[in-house]
C-alpha cells in the first residue's frame, strides 16, 4: 500500500493543480470577482469529474478483477471500451460549456452581474481542457496497473511548469483575464494528455486499443460499477450549487470567494486520501477476483490504522499553518475575505481523517456489488448532510456553517455505516469483517489456506514438504499433495536463481497455498525482474534438454497456469 500510494497521490493531485494556480493569479492579478469565477465553476468541474471517476472507477475494478483472474483478453476489451467513453463524453461536455458561455446560459450558476461576464469567459477556456481532463484520468489509471508511474510523474512535473507559464503569460503580462486563467490549465492539461498517451501509441505497452465491436455487457457492467463511487462527485455538483446560493444570498461573493481559495487549495492535501482510496481499491478488487479474504481485510485495517492517523498529523499541520496559507490569496487581514478564509483553514482539515474510513468504505462496496450503501452513503456525503446543515447553520452562524457542516458530514456518514454493518450482523461490528459485512461463503477461512515468505535457498528447501503436509492435513490425496509441493518448490527455487541477483535489492517470495472444496491452488508472488515462465516452457537453451526442465515438468503436472506482472510484482496463479 505505502509503495505504490505516493504515485496514486500525484495522480490525484493533478487536478487540483490548476484550481490552485488559477486561485493564486485571479486574488492576485484579477481581482475578488474572477476568484468568485473560479469557484462558481467548481461545481461544473465536479460533475466532469464525476464522470472520469465512473470510467476510472467501473474500469479499474473489471481490470483488477480479471487481473486476479489472469484474463489478460478481457482486460484489452475493457481498456478499449473506457477510451471510447472517455472520448464521447469528453466531446459532449465540450459542447455543452461552449453553449453555456455564448449563449449566457449561465445564470444558474450565478445572478451576480460583475461577476457573470467573466465568469463566461472563464467557461470558453475551460472548455477545451474538458476532453484532456477526462482522457488523461484514465491513461493515468491504466499506467498504474502497467507498473509506468513513472510516466505520470514526469506528466505531472511538465504540466505544473506549462500551467504556471502560461497562467503568467496569459494573465500576467496580457491581461486576458478569466479567459487567460481558463486557457492557461486547459492547454496544460493537453500537454499533460500528450505525455501520458505516448507511451501506449509507442506500441510499448501489454493495453492495446481495438476497434472490434465493443461488448454492451461490459459496458453496461464499467457503467454500473463506477456509477454510484462516481455519484459522490455528481452528488457535490449539486451541493455546489445549493452552497453557492447560500453563499451569495446570506454572506455575498466575498463568502464564495473564500470557501473557493481555501477549498482549492486543501484540494492539494485532499490527493492525500483520494490517493489511498486509489491504491486501495485496486487491492480490494484484486483480492475480491482472488477471492482472498484476509487480504481484503487487512486492506481495511490498514486504512484505518496507518491512513487514518497519517491524516490526523497532516489535518493538524494545516490548521497551524491557517494564516500562512490564507496569506497565499489575501494580503489584508483587514478584509472581510481574510479571515473566512483562515477558518475555513482551521475548520475544513478536521473532515480529512473522517473521510477515509467513508471513501474505503465506499471503494470496497463498490467492488463487492453492495449497491445500497453505496447510493445511500454517495448521497448524504456527497449532497444531503453538507447542504442540510448549512442550510441550517447559515442564518446564525454565517460563512463557518459552511466549515461546520463539512465537519458534521464526516461524523453522519460513520455513523450510517455502523448503523449498516450492526443491522447486517445484528450486534454491533467487533471484527473488520462485521464492519465489512463480508459473507460468510467468501474466499477461504483461516483454515483453508497457509502462507510462506521465502527469502534465501535455504528457506526454499523445506517449502515443498510444508506445502505437501498442509494439502495432506487438508484432505487432498497424496498425488496432488506432491504435485503442489513439487511445483512450489520448483517455481520458488527458478525464482531465486534468477532473480535475486539481478540487483542489489533485498527480495522475497510469497507462496498462497489455498485448499478449498477439493481444489489446490497456489498464489506465488515475487518482487524480481519481470519473468513470465510460459516462455521458458518450451524453450531449451543450447540443445540441452535438461534446460528449464523444473518450469516443463509443472506445466506437466499443473491443470492451469496464469502469470501476470502487476504493480511490479510477478504473480503466478497454479492450479493443481
């Protein structure tokens, strides 16, 4: 988790770049109603948003599904299926902005006359970047499961320096206004786009696109899946809306643009837990596709044990660094505008740690087709609680009901899962798998599987008869239970020779021995170079037939083979 989370917070992060970039030049270069622009169009920006997160979302999950199921022609079919939908809905919400901003269609999102022409403006530039916003979301996902974060990083780094050029360029020195703030993050996000696709029109990568006839099936199921983890975006497109109202009926644009520049720029720190949403989720499926209970559990636990108090220090050092960051947008403590914006730094980060337990909880319901928690959960946190409580608090406490209400919304969404998982089991949850309210009939039971982690030869030399006596103890007969002990050892032994020398690096390899139902499977991973044994099976090196004879000999024996290198482990599945 910790290994592959620092990419999946950059990629989260991304988005929230130009929002920042944008923020600093309207406060500081335009003026108090370009930033109102700015924040006027967030809710818009959801709502697009929403959108790519379905397609990430509904795509990541069948990938990691059939990843753990080594269906490598099912994963082609649905990387061909989210480019497709990417595109059409990308062009469609084009459409749609460029409507709203030459037609002055826009008065729905806001009746302030100073501010609406530039908030049109605003909507011209940013609706070029719409398709690259959308399309560059999921090559950033299908580069995570490709093992090429690398690619998203040095992305991320091109993007943040042509978005600051050009926001300079555009607003500093030619004076264009929203329109310059727009454009500057728009072509930035094609670079970005750009950076990202290379790799697979290079032919480089295993995701190859196809133009066959798409299957309905699987995209109905992309759709199904990703739609309700998406609804909470959706969802806040139309709490954008409600609190902006409130926002300008009861505080003024002034309240519009504070909770805008505090609210984008802890968009940055939020890359933290949608960046462990990511990571997790993608385990979560996997393990699902594996059927791997424990896994799925300890996914869970170390979310709330390690992500949780890791949000907690983070949470807490924004809240002392409140009138640091406020000074970033606003430079007279005098103006109203300043100190809405320091408590919307005190107050907002304490939603942070709550929101991790909510967005796991989410991601994993998504994953396992728990279908009602996951609207009921997607619509109070992404709408009700926050719109009903500042609706409520507004009239007596003014801009802060907007941080209060964040705050309550984290605290309402735990308790509707506990409410959840105590109904399912009837007491309230003990273990994480009450919480998780995992059936009864998932995966394998403590007793049906073992676990070995071998580091060195010598650890090797003891795995097969290991292996051999747990099937035994199990109920399988003696001929399996030698197979499974000889094809552990033999694939264990091929790894460390060829494997743990190729570097420097300290290696390990983990064997999953599962017995279930009169079936024996094994789950060998390795950290080494990627190796696939399939193509050593027929292959003798030199004449000498005696070569790869111990990967021949468990392919002789085996009933089915899969490899698959994901997140830059080997993971081999036997099925004995």
């Amino acid at each position: 988790m910790f290994r592959l989370l620092p990419v999946q917070i950059i990629l989260a992060a991304v988005g929230t770049v130009n929002m920042i970039v944008s923020s600093y030049f309207a406060s500081n270069y335009v003026g108090t109603e370009a930033m109102s622009a700015v924040g006027l169009y967030g809710p818009l920006n959801m709502l697009f948003g929403a959108v790519a997160l379905m397609l990430v979302g509904g795509s990541s999950i069948l990938c990691g599904e059939y990843l753990g199921q080594n269906r490598q022609d099912k994963l082609q079919e649905i990387y061909s299926l989210d480019l497709i939908l990417s595109v059409l809905f990308g062009l469609l919400f084009t459409g749609f902005v460029i409507i709203l901003s030459i037609f002055d269609l826009s008065g729905f999102l806001t009746h302030d006359a100073a501010v609406r022409p530039l908030l049109n403006q605003y909507l011209i530039g940013q609706a070029v970047g719409i398709l690259p916003l959308i399309l560059s979301n999921q090559f950033s996902s299908f580069l995570f499961i490709e093992n090429k974060g690398r690619i998203t990083q040095l992305a991320v780094l091109v993007y943040i320096a042509v978005n600051l050029l050009l926001n300079y360029l555009f607003v500093a020195v030619m004076h264009m206004e929203a329109l310059g703030l727009a454009l500057a993050s728009s072509i930035g996000m094609w670079v970005y786009l750009l950076v990202e696709a290379w790799y697979f029109v290079s032919g480089r990568s295993s995701l190859r696109f196809t133009l066959k006839k798409p299957d309905l099936h699987e995209c109905a199921r992309m759709l199904k899946i990703g739609f309700p983890g998406a609804m909470a975006n959706g969802y806040q497109t139309f709490r954008g809306l409600i609190v902006n109202r409130l926002l300008e009926v009861y505080v003024g644009a002034v309240g519009i643009s504070a909770f805008a520049a505090a609210n984008n720029l802890l968009a940055l720190f939020w890359a933290v837990p949608c960046g462990m949403q990511a990571v997790s989720r993608m385990l979560m499926s996997i393990a699902i596709g594996e059927e791997d209970r424990r896994s799925l559990t300890e996914v869970m636990r170390g979310a709330i044990r390690r992500y949780v108090p890791l949000m907690c220090a983070i949470s807490a050092v924004l809240i002392l660094l409140a009138q640091p960051l406020t000074y970033i947008f606003y430079k007279d403590p005098a103006d109203p505008v300043f100190m809405m914006t320091v408590w919307g730094f005190r107050i907002l980060p304490l939603c942070m740690p709550l929101a991790i337990i909510c967005m796991h909880y989410i991601s994993y319901s998504q994953a396992a087709d728990k279908q009602i928690i996951v609207h009921v959960l997607t619509l109070f946190d992404g709408v009700i609680s926050v719109s009903l409580f500042t609706a409520i608090l507004i009239p007596f406490t003014g801009m802060n009901s907007v941080y209060f209400a964040n705050v309550i919304n984290g605290i309402v969404s735990i308790i509707i899962i506990l409410i959840y998982a105590a109904r399912s089991s009837r007491h309230f949850p003990r273990t994480i798998d009450e919480l998780m309210v995992i059936p009864d009939s998932f995966g394998a039971v403590d007793d049906e599987f073992t676990e070995i982690s071998v580091k060195s030869i010598d650890e090797a030399v003891n795995i097969s008869e290991d292996v051999q006596k747990f099937c035994l103890e199990r109920g399988i007969d003696k001929r399996r239970s030698y197979y499974a002990g000889l094809a552990a050892e033999e694939m264990v032994v091929n790894v460390i020779d060829h494997g743990f020398n190729k570097d420097k690096k300290d290696h390990s390899v983990d064997v999953r021995v599962v017995c279930k139902s009169d079936e024996v499977t094994l789950h060998i991973k390795d950290d080494c170079i990627p190796f696939d044994p399939e193509e050593r099976n027929h292959l003798t090196e030199g004449g000498d037939e005696a070569s790869n004879i111990g990967i021949r000999t468990v392919y002789s024996i085996a009933n089915e083979i899969k490899y698959q290198n994901l997140f830059g482990l080997n993971a081999l599945k036997i099925s004995i």
